[in-house]
C-alpha cells in the first residue's frame, strides 16, 4: 500500500473547512434553539419570522460571521433587509 502524503497547503485547507463547518454547526445548533424557543409562541400568526431572522443577524454578528462571509438579510415575508 502506498503511503500519502498531504502538502502544508491540503493539510491548512483542511483545517480551514474544518473550522468553517463548526461554525456552520454552532450557527444551526442556535437556529434550532431560537426555533424551538419560539414554537411554544406559535398560534394563529404562524412562527414570529422577523424576531428569528434578528436574533440569528445578532448570532451572526457576535460570532464575527458577518466579517468573514457577508450576508444579505431580508424579511421573509416583505423582502426587506433588516
């Protein structure tokens, strides 16, 4: 069997992605929370839509996301930023 060798360079992006999928996981680990958090609210007006989208933009912005891929929010419903 022949044995592999990873560049410096495979090895970094590796490592990159790594950190890039933990904090992809830490960000849906909160949308489920603030999810969860708000299905005991949920009546006849449906799941308060404008409230998760600030909380998550807050989330996004404590974890310094926003700096490194910026993103674009809007209101679900009317297609405003926020």
């Amino acid at each position: 069997m022949k044995e592999e060798h990873w560049t410096e360079r495979q090895i970094e992006l590796v490592y990159t992605e790594v950190k890039h999928l933990k904090e992809e996981n830490q960000r849906l680990h909160h949308l489920t929370n603030i999810l969860v958090e708000h299905l005991w609210k949920v009546n006849n007006n449906g799941l308060p839509l404008k409230s998760i989208d600030r909380q998550m933009k807050l989330f996004d912005e404590q974890t310094e996301l926003l700096k490194q891929k910026p993103k674009a929010y809007r209101d679900v419903l009317s297609g405003e930023e926020i």
